[in-house]
C-alpha cells in the first residue's frame, strides 16, 4: 500500500488511508515496547542487552519457538551470523 506519492493521496479511499495510519501507529507502538522492554531486560540481567538478543526475546514464543515462520528464518541467519563473527574474534 505505501508508499504513496503526494499527488496520489487525494485519489485514495478513507479506508486505505485510515489503514495506513493504523499500520503507522502500531509500528510505533512496537518501536516504543521494543524500547521498554529492552531498558526492563537491561535492568533485570544487569548489563547491556543486544540488538540480536533483544530480537531473540521478542520474537519467541512462551516456550520458545519462533513466533512466526519468517522470525525464525531470521533468527537462523543471524545465528549463523553470530557464529560467524565469534569465529573471526
């Protein structure tokens, strides 16, 4: 849907344009949580908390598993990322 060049806007349903902003808001929203509860993790392990890790929490599971297919996908890259660096290092 986005994104949408000025002249294009007006020619737009309200609907659309209502969803637009409800994607817009809820992808703040999880920017803010995100936020929080990396400062609460932070604060509870008592050192700096990743960006790899933050990602790892926030997209399990209660037990674990990978919330979606795609989180999982990206979790695997960027393990094999991690282990790549640790290797360099």
């Amino acid at each position: 849907m986005l994104p949408i060049n000025y002249e294009s806007w007006h020619q737009i349903p309200d609907s659309n344009k209502n969803q637009a902003l409800d994607n817009i808001k809820e992808r703040f929203a999880l920017e803010v949580s995100d936020t929080y509860v990396k400062k609460a993790l932070e604060h509870s392990f008592g050192k700096k908390v990743g960006r790899l890790q933050l990602f790892d929490i926030t997209h399990r599971k209660k037990y674990g598993s990978p919330m979606t297919s795609e989180a999982g996908e990206i979790m695997e890259k960027l393990k094999d990322r991690k282990a790549e660096y640790e290797a360099i290092a």
